[in-house]
C-alpha cells in the first residue's frame, strides 16, 4: 500500500513538470507584456526594458522554466506582478477557503445524492423513480453560476435569511455549497441509481431475499456496499469539477479563495499567480484523487486482497529464494 | 452496396430512437434552436444592438413580449440572436475536440506501443488540470473572443474523446477486416482513416452529442466571466453577467436568459441517453 502511495506520488512529478512547461510556453507566446502591464501605459520603454530585465523576462524559455523548477523546488512560486507579495504566502493564506468550499460542497452532494439514488433505484419504474431522474437530468443541465444567483436572488434578497456574499460566519457558507452541490448531487444519484439496479440483478441478492431477510436489509446490508465501488470512483472525479467551479463560485459569493485569486491573476496577467495557480490546483486535484484511489482500495476487499497478496507472493519468493541459497551453500 | 448497408444502420438507429419519445422531443427541440439561430435576423422582433433608454428596465409589453433590458434592449431579440453565439459554441468546439481526440485516439489505438504509451502520458498531463480551470486559463491567456472561447473549451475537452476512441480501436485493430486490408497491402493511413475510423466511432456518438451540451454551459460561463462573447453581441451567459446590476429590481432578466441554456443543454443529454439506448439496446436497464 505504501509503495503504492509512494509510486503515484513519483508518477505526479512528470505531469506537474509538464503542466508547468506548457503554461510558461502558453503565457510565453501570447501578445501582452507583463511589464508593461505593471508600470501602466504612460511608462518609457526604456524603464519597460528595464523593468522586463530585472524580473527575468528577457531570458530565453528554457532558463526561465529551469528557474521556475528550481523556486519551486525551494517552496518559493515567485512574487505577484499586482500586489508584491509572495503567491506562497498569498494562496496559502487562500487556501483554507477553498478547502472549506468544496469539501462542503461535496459532502453535501454526496449526503443527498446517495439516499437519492437509492430512493430512485428502489422505486424504479415508479413515478418516484421518473420525478428523481427528471429533476437530477435538468440539474445537470442548469448552469450553476445562474443557479447561484437565483439562490442569492431567493434566499439572500427575497427571503433575506442568508447573507448575499461574504463568508465571515456559517451562514455565509450555505449558498455557495448548495450552488456547488447542485448538478453534482445529480451526477451522484444518477451513478448511484444506475449501480445500484446493477447490483440489485445479482444473485446474491435473491440470495438474500430467497433467505427472508427484510427489504431494507437486502438494500442497505447487501446491496448498497457494492453499489458503492462505482459511486466512489466518480466521486474523485467530482473534486475536480468542484475546483474548477470554485473559480466562479468564489469570485460570485466574494469568497477569498484560490479560485478567485486565479481569476483576479487571470484578468491582470498576473503570469507568477497564473503559473503557480493552475500549478497547485492540479497538484491539489491529483493529491484528492490519489486519497479516492487509497480509501477505493481499502474498501473494496478484493482490490486490498491484490495488494497483500502480492506481498505474499513476493514474500513466498523471497522464501523460496532463500531456501534455494541454503541448500546450495 | 456499402452504402446501402451503412444506411441501413442508420435506419435501425433511427428506428430504435423514435420508439423513444423523450428523446424525439429533445431532437425536435435542438433543430429547432438550429432553425432558430439560422433565421435570428427573421424571427427577432427587434435589433438586438438597438438601445431605447425610455425602455430601459421596461416590463413586458406587447412590442416587447419579455421586456427590456437594462439598457432598453429587447430581450426576446437578444434571446433569439444568443442561440447563434450558443450553438456555435458548442458544436464547433466539440467538432474541435472530437477531431482531435479521434485523431490521437485512433493513432495511439492502432499503432500501440511507444505512441500509445507518449500520447496516453501526454493525456494524463492533460488531465491532470481540472477541465474548466483549463479552459478558462487558455480562455483568459488568448484573449476574451467567441473565438477564442471556442478554441479554449475544444482543446479543453480533447482526453475524453481520445481515451474513449483508444479503447474503441483497441477492439477494432483486431477485427478480420483489417488484417484483410493489412494483407492487400493498403497504408497505414488508408487502414485508419477507411476501416478504423468509421468502425470505431460508434461509442463516440453519445459523448458527442452530450459534449455538444457541456460546452455550452461551459461557453455560457465563460461569457458570464467576461472570456467569451464580448458586447454588444448577445450571449446567453453574458446577459446573465448583465443583468446581475439589476438582479434586486428584475431577477427575470437573469431567468430568461439561464432558462434557455438549461434547455438546450437538457435536450443535448436527453438525446444523447437515447442514443445510447438506441445504439446499445443491452444498455437500456
């Protein structure tokens, strides 16, 4: 399991140092100076010059690159071109709120997309089952900045019982996970149902209905675990969706997160936030679906049992080596 | 003969879809937002650019069936005029993608090996970026332009259509028939773009048309971030940014607008679940 952990982790540096590249060579070959945007237009060239020399910028790609790598390396991500200020230190004074964000955000689809589905699978062919499938078909198809206003429209203007934007108590919190939940509290229920009729076909359900154990039982004991396997795996998927809603929930909501300090970076050009931005994102991605991956094979028996007997075997080897070696001294 | 048989498929597909009635509607639905985008200067009551500051903010009447906006413009025309801006969106940047993906896929498919093993790392790379940060960053570093958000969300959405067309040519590469066309000496480019390509496509038919849907939420959200269309051109999403100044007063300038992408995108994945049903009858639980 470890060295599992431990070759996923390695596997990461390859695509980190590729996403890196391409975003340097992206912002290298499109029009706009930085430096220019930095002093304003009424600047000299002659200072543009100067400026672009003093932050590096005249260097050719590849030592720009190998710079960045080796920053990076020293847990440095370069200083902001707007405010001055390390990106270190600016996205992890950010980082909690996006954090916050979308573990909520996903926490709450998952408690309501489940029991959903399930409700849906069980009742299938059934108009509970149809009203389920319709409502989760057209929140998919919602957009979700729209649904945010009409959110903030209904409970924060017409309602008045949540504050509009703003995070500063629980309160504030509310809608902008249910807008990030909505169309993914679909996604989970739609997968959800669907495994669960798959699993519900087994034999080893009838099994268990053949041996009169009641319906609930059946579905929640038996059926539901294996059901689960599938709904997990989307679940990785999910927190990627969910970062990259964050840009527009944060930035719709005034929530000082990664998201919204992407944005902000995007809109100035402000290339060592850009870099770094969609640097760490994906880093953070990656390390969310590198936990679904491990808690999936905790879960499921049958993958943890390839992983110990692996070990086995390779034990077994390792004993049958061994014994080799003694008898032939 | 052969394209007897080809359309003979295509019938039975047809066939298999009609019985579905949900997604005939939503069939009807799509062409007739085609019909609508092609004729928008014939059926828009008003130009959509034509500002009347009497009428700013102006409820329903009867020359304006939906209002106006907050600048005294028709919102029925605008409405009529963004399904231009939407479905370009959409269809030409999943043509981009699907092209992409179908080339990479069907290459790394076929020849195995090393090129199977770059373009899948290449792939991985690609996906380790959440898709719409992708699209938004690419969005944002070209420049905010239809164009522009077109080309960003059809490189942004290349991998999945690649990994599905690898694994359908994976199956495919083996089939008598191209080992027959192996063995009468046809190129390599022949044996892709003849046997491999129509023959493997089929699973791409439902993401396809589903893709066609999620890039044009996608599309709607970048031009309410300011990365798509730019004004005065209407577009759904961007006169859903617009009209937040005016969300308190007139939340039905924002309705409108969101009401219409909703539609659309429902059509494309309701279709798209009856063409999987269509295509894959075993599928249908």
């Amino acid at each position: 399991m470890v060295r599992f952990i431990i070759k996923r982790l390695l596997m990461l540096i390859p695509v980190m140092l590729g996403i890196s590249l391409v975003v340097l060579i992206l912002i290298d070959v499109t029009p706009g100076d930085p430096a220019r945007m930095m002093i304003g237009a009424q600047a000299t060239q002659e200072q543009v010059e100067a400026l672009r020399e003093e932050l590096g910028l005249n260097d050719p790609l590849p030592i720009r690159y190998g710079r960045f790598i080796w920053q990076l390396l020293h847990g440095d991500l370069g200083t902001s071109l707007m405010t001055k200020r390390p990106v270190a230190t600016e996205m992890w004074e950010r980082f909690p709120y996006t954090l916050t964000l979308v573990v909520l955000g996903t926490t709450l689809s998952v408690i309501l997309g489940i029991p959903i589905g399930i409700y849906a699978a069980v009742h299938q062919r059934t108009w509970k089952d149809n009203t389920a499938i319709f409502l989760s078909l057209i929140s998919v198809s919602m957009p979700s900045f729209w649904f945010a206003l009409l959110l903030i429209r209904f409970f924060g203007v017409y309602l008045g019982w949540l504050p509009i934007s703003g995070v500063d108590d629980w309160k504030g919190w509310v809608l902008p996970s249910g807008a990030m939940a909505l169309g993914l509290t679909a996604l989970i229920a739609r997968q959800m149902r669907s495994d669960m009729l798959e699993v519900l076909r087994q034999d080893y359900i009838t099994t268990a209905r053949a041996k009169g154990l009641t319906e609930g039982r059946v579905v929640y004991r038996h059926a539901l675990k294996n059901a689960m396997i599938p709904v997990i795996m989307v679940i990785g998927g999910i927190f990627g969706v969910m970062l990259g809603g964050s840009l527009i929930t944060e930035v719709i909501y005034s929530i000082p997160g990664l998201g919204q300090y992407i944005m902000t970076g995007l809109y100035n050009r402000d290339y060592p936030v850009i870099q770094s931005g969609v640097l760490i994102v994906s880093a953070l991605f990656a390390v969310i679906i590198l936990i679904v991956d491990v808690i999936f094979a905790l879960v499921d028996p049958r993958i943890r049992s390839q992983y110990t007997r692996k070990e086995k075997r390779k034990a077994g080897r390792q004993l049958a080596k061994e014994t080799k070696t003694v008898e032939t001294s | 003969m052969r394209k007897k048989r080809k359309q003979s498929r295509l019938l039975e597909v047809w066939h298999q879809l009609k019985k579905n009635k949900v997604a005939v509607v939503a069939l009807f639905v799509l062409v007739l937002l085609f019909l609508v985008a092609i004729f928008a200067p014939y059926l828009a009551p008003h130009p959509y650019e034509k500002q009347n500051s009497k009428l700013a903010n102006a409820g329903p009447s009867r020359e304006h069936p939906l209002g106006n906006d907050r600048l005294g413009r028709d919102i029925l025309s605008r409405l009529i005029y963004g399904t231009r801006q939407s479905l370009q969106m959409g269809i030409v940047s999943v043509a981009i993608a699907a092209a992409i993906g179908i080339l990479l896929g069907s290459v790394a498919g076929y020849y195995g090996g090393w090129v199977d093993n770059l373009s899948m790392r290449l792939l991985d790379i690609y996906q380790a970026v959440p898709m719409f940060l992708l699209s938004v960053s690419l969005a944002a570093i070209l420049g905010p332009s239809l164009r522009n958000a077109i080309i960003a969300l059809g490189i942004g959405t290349v991998p999945g259509y690649a990994r599905i067309m690898r694994a359908s040519v994976l199956t495919v590469r083996e089939k008598e028939y191209v080992e027959a066309a192996r063995a009468i000496n046809a190129s390599d480019i022949r044996i892709i773009f003849k046997y491999i390509i129509p023959n493997s496509i089929g699973p791409l038919i439902v993401q396809i048309t589903m893709g066609v849907g999620s890039c044009i939420l996608a599309g709607s959200a970048l031009s309410f971030i300011g990365l798509g269309v730019q004004p005065p051109v209407p577009e759904w999403g961007a006169m859903i940014s617009d009209a937040r100044r005016v969300m308190r007063e007139h939340p039905t300038h924002a309705l409108y607008p969101g009401l219409c992408v909703m539609i659309s995108v429902l059509a494309c994945n309701l279709l798209g679940d009856g063409l999987r049903d269509a295509l894959d009858p075993r599928l249908k639980n």
